[in-house]
C-alpha cells in the first residue's frame, strides 16, 4: 500500500492535474475562473477568503522553501529559541487558515443561501479535501512536535526522489498514520486541482495591462432611481 500511496500515487496525481489542466483551458478556457461569489456575500466572504488564501499561501512557502533550501531552513530550525518561534508561527498560520475555511464551508451551507446556489459538487469535495488536510497540519503541530526539523529529514529527500524519478519511500514509511494521512490528502488536493476552481491560480490575466478600457452598463429594474449607470473599468 505504501508503494502506491508514496510512489504511484504521486505521479498520478500530477499527471493528471497538468495533462487535464492543459485539456480543460484548450477545450473550455472560459471555465478557467474562481466563479467568485464576492458579489454575492461580499462581507461574509472577506472573514472567510483572506484568512483562507494569506494563511494557507505562508503555509505553502514555508514547505516549498524549506524543500528548495534544506541548508537554510535547518540553520533556521537548529536554535532553540528560532525553532520555538517558527513552530508557534506555523501554528498559528494553521489555525488562520482552518477558520478562513471553516466560514467559507459554513456560508454554503446555509439552505437557499446564495452562495449554497452556486456550490457545485466538486467544490464540496474540495472543501472537504482541504478541511482533512489543514486539520491534519495542525494536529501535526500539536501531536508530533518540532513537524518542521524532522520534515527536513523525511518529506523532503522523499519529494526529491519523486522530482528525479528515482523514489525512495523509506523516510517516511516509519511515519505515523496520521502524518501519511497529510502527505497523500496533499496530493489528492493537486489530483482535484484540474477538475474544480483550483485552476485559477495558474491563471495570470497580464493581458488585462495592455487591454482597452471597458464600458460595463448595470441594469436595474424599471421604477427605481438611476435606472441605468455606467462605468468605466480595466
């Protein structure tokens, strides 16, 4: 089992994600969107959304970097009192995280809410997906101390032998269930990435620099004051 998990599973789920992903913009680049709700719930989706993105992208940084420069991050992770203050960081990142996520699952699932509306089946499994994973970080955190030295010494030569096609699970085979549980629930998240809303974060609208200006007309109903507004945007 640990074969596929830490070995085959990977690859797939990367394969996937960048094979569908290229498919999904070649065929149908319009759904290439976040389908925001901002419009919809403007300030609910603030409590939940920006605690959401900022905490979980910091979250991100800090494993992306700390695997690109293992030299660093041990020098970082080697005092005391530095390892003390990352940990509690990190911590509190994974909590910031966990309740930007917990309004945004809370907020579709209000019954004829109007984000409930535009809640697809896969966003569900997303949420859900992401809610395991950043629970299972956090329970990390708490549970199996000190996550960030040992993961210099475990995760990390493990995601380099995937990256240079020659895997070696042996770092983390002896790994708790719990922390096997985080790594593979960290792939299915890049398995769902082409088939949900995920797929607007490779999406870099530059062109929106050089594009004319736009004039959007809003209509509102007739009888009411200002029937008609225009506006000017980029």
């Amino acid at each position: 089992m640990d074969n596929f998990l830490f070995i085959a599973f990977p690859y797939i789920a990367v394969i996937l994600a960048i094979g569908v992903g290229i498919y999904r913009h070649a065929r149908r680049p319009y759904t290439y969107s976040s389908l925001s709700s901002e419009i919809l719930e403007n300030r609910k989706l603030f409590w939940g959304s920006v605690p959401f993105h900022f905490g979980l992208t910091l979250i991100l940084l800090a494993h992306l970097l700390a695997a690109l420069l293992p030299g660093v991050a041990g020098w970082l992770l080697g005092g005391q009192i530095r390892r003390l203050v990352l940990e509690v960081t990190g911590m509190a990142l994974g909590l910031y995280t966990l309740f930007g996520l917990l309004v945004l699952i809370a907020r579709r699932l209000v019954p004829r809410s109007l984000a409930h509306a535009v809640t697809s089946y896969m966003d569900g499994v997303l949420l859900f997906v992401l809610l395991i994973q950043v629970g299972s970080g956090i329970g990390i955190a708490i549970f199996d101390r000190w996550g960030g030295l040992w993961y210099l010494h475990t995760a990390v030569p493990w995601f380099w032998s995937l990256a240079i096609l020659h895997p070696d699970i042996s770092t983390v085979a002896q790994l708790s269930p719990f922390v096997k549980l985080h790594f593979v629930t960290g792939f299915v998240v890049i398995l769902l990435f082409p088939f949900s809303r995920l797929v607007h974060l490779v999406m870099f609208p530059i062109q929106y620099l050089w594009r004319p200006h736009q004039v959007v007309i809003w209509h509102r109903r007739p009888g009411k004051a200002g029937a008609y507004s225009r506006e000017i945007i980029r």
